[in-house]
C-alpha cells in the first residue's frame, strides 16, 4: 500500500509539474505571438492618442483663453504683454533647470544664424501676443478669430514661397476662397482687417522661422522670452516708478491673474508641440481650426459682438476654404496610403 500511495503521489506530481510546463510554455508561446511588428502598431497607436489628447487640449485651451484675458481688461495691453513675457521667461528658466536642459543651450548660442533666426522668431511671437491683447482689450475677437482661421491657408503661402511647396488645384480654390472672405470683411469694415492679416502673417512667419532652429521646444520658448525678459522688466520698472499699478496695485485677484500669465503663455505652447510631434501635419492643421471657432463662438455668445451678414458671408468664404483644403489633404493622405499598401504586393 505505502508503495502503491507513493506511485500514485509521483504520478501525480509528474502530471502537475506536466501541466506547469505545459502553462509556462504556452505562456512563452503567447509572448513570443505578439511580434515586434504587433508591438510597433500598438506603441504608434498610444503615441497617436496621446498626440490627439496634447494637440486638442491645446487648441482648445488657446480657443478659450480670452475669457482669462478678459479678466485683465483694466490693466493695459501692453503691461499685460511685458507681464506676459516676464513670467513666462521666469517659468521657463525654472522648468529648464528642473529637467537638466541648460547645459544644452550653449550648442543652440554658438551658431549666428541660430541666433538670427531665434530674434526673428521672437519679434514674430511678441507682435502677434501684443495684436492678440490688443484686440481682445478693444472688443474685437472676431477678427482674431478670423485671422486664426486664415493662418493655415498663409502657412501654405509661405511654404509656396519660402519651401517651395506646391498646390494641387483643390488647395488653390480654398486659398482662392479665403481670399474672397478677406476682401468681404475688407469691404464690409471699410478698411483693412490688420488685425486677422496681421496676427495670421506673424504667427505663419513664426512657425516658419522656427523650423530653422535647431532647438527644442522649451529650449526655444525659454530663449525667445529671455530675449523679451530684460525689455519687459525694464517696461514695468518704468511704470511703477511713474506711480501707476503694476502688480499689487490692481487689486488681488488681477495681480493673481497677472502671476498667472506666463503659465497660460507656456502651458498651451508646450503641448502643443508635443502633440505635434506625434501627429502627422495634416491632421495638426484640421485640428487647428478648434481654436479660431471657438474665439468666434465667445466673440458673439459671451461677448456680445455683432455678427451680421456681411461677415457671415465672409466667413462662410472662409469656411468653405478650409473645408476644401482638409478635405483635399485627406484624400491625399489615403491615397499615398493606398500606394504604399499596394507597393509591397506588386513587388512580390
């Protein structure tokens, strides 16, 4: 019996160290099923949601920034630039230093092109920051938000001149067609829309500027307010030294606001560049439209500027422009997709 009990034990055992090697083998089995090019669709597929989660929130936060810089409407536009500028260089000094990325500006200052292209770059984002305020100051973010839904469509011209990009057909009738909205809204102001050309024309150079520099996205940022920093507190020493409010003297909850702004200048800045990082172009440029369509939405809901129907149509122009042009870049995009698909079967 004890001999009998022993075999049966033993082949019990067998059956469950069998039954071990049996799950820690189909366990390697299941690993080694998941190939690299598995993990690859899977780590493009995170990358790209996180892209999508960066790119949104940014433009989204850019949409409905003015209800923050409403809260500032009796401090000046261009004391709300200087403090724009000022914290914002403070903010970015600190996050450099904590992430061990100042070491890495010496390279960047070392080249005089870097450096000329940097100070254009700067005067690019400091004018369009102050035409920004300055319009919200003075109730007019329709135009700013016009000017935003031109921007792509100035981006493509640059590219034309500058890169030597070219056009297919659909995307010059949406230039075409935007520049009708343009001439509209010309027409109905009696005037030229400085302000949508000028904030379209700055931010557009811009991103042109900044494709040259070799510098990361903080790296730039900290740099282009470090050029602005000493300017802007020179501009606010001036003034409380001629007795007007700078900070305290606005009140609490303005000079919170006033500390606030470098956050809100830096924080949208940076995701969006990483988010940009992990999208393809054309699909930064439709989600761009978030914030232009937003400000408008403001414009008319919580500000209550007139929307009639002269620039409806301008509008509508403009619109009708930008819907050709997504529209175009997409199909493209399935189409080169279709081709690179298509490129491997022919080969074999």
């Amino acid at each position: 019996m004890p001999v009998l009990g022993s075999a049966r034990y033993a082949s019990q055992s067998d059956k469950c160290r069998s039954g071990e090697q049996g799950l820690l083998l189909g366990g390697a089995a299941l690993r080694r099923s998941v190939s690299p090019a598995d993990k690859s669709v899977t780590d493009a597929a995170r990358e790209h949601r996180l892209g999508l989660a960066f790119t949104v929130a940014a433009f989204s936060f850019w949409g409905l920034i003015p209800i923050f810089w409403k809260l500032l409407v009796e401090v000046p536009a261009e004391q709300q630039l200087a403090h724009r500028i000022f914290w914002c260089a403070i903010l970015m000094t600190v996050l450099l230093a904590v992430r061990g990325k100042m070491s890495g500006l010496g390279t960047v200052l070392s080249q005089p092109k870097t450096i000329l292209a940097l100070v254009l770059s700067t005067a690019m984002i400091g004018t369009n920051w102050f035409i920004f305020l300055y319009s919200i100051a003075t109730d007019q973010l329709l135009q700013t938000s016009l000017g935003y839904f031109i921007n792509p469509l100035v981006s493509v011209f640059l590219g034309l001149i500058f890169l030597r990009e070219h056009l297919r057909t659909a995307q010059w009738m949406a230039c075409g067609l935007a520049a009708v909205g343009v001439g509209v809204m010309t027409w109905q102001l009696g005037s030229l829309p400085w302000i949508s050309l000028a904030l379209a024309f700055s931010f557009g150079l811009y991103g042109l500027l900044r494709k040259t520099v070799p510098a990361g996205p903080e790296e730039g940022l900290a740099l282009e307010t470090w050029i602005l920093g000493p300017i802007a507190a020179l501009y606010l020493v001036q003034r409380a030294a001629l007795g007007e409010p700078v900070l305290l003297g606005f009140g609490g909850g303005t000079a919170v606001a006033l500390l606030l702004t470098g956050v809100v200048t830096a924080l949208p800045l940076l995701w969006f560049t990483h988010g940009a990082r992990r999208l393809p172009l054309s699909t930064v440029g439709m989600l761009q439209y978030i914030a232009p369509t937003f400000q408008g939405l403001l414009a008319v809901f919580a500000f209550g500027e007139p929307f009639d129907s002269g620039r409806l149509v301008a509008f509508a122009f403009i619109w009708a422009g930008l819907a050709i042009f997504t529209i175009d870049v997409q199909r493209s995009r399935r189409r080169r997709r279709r081709e690179l698909e298509a490129a491997p079967a022919e080969s074999g």
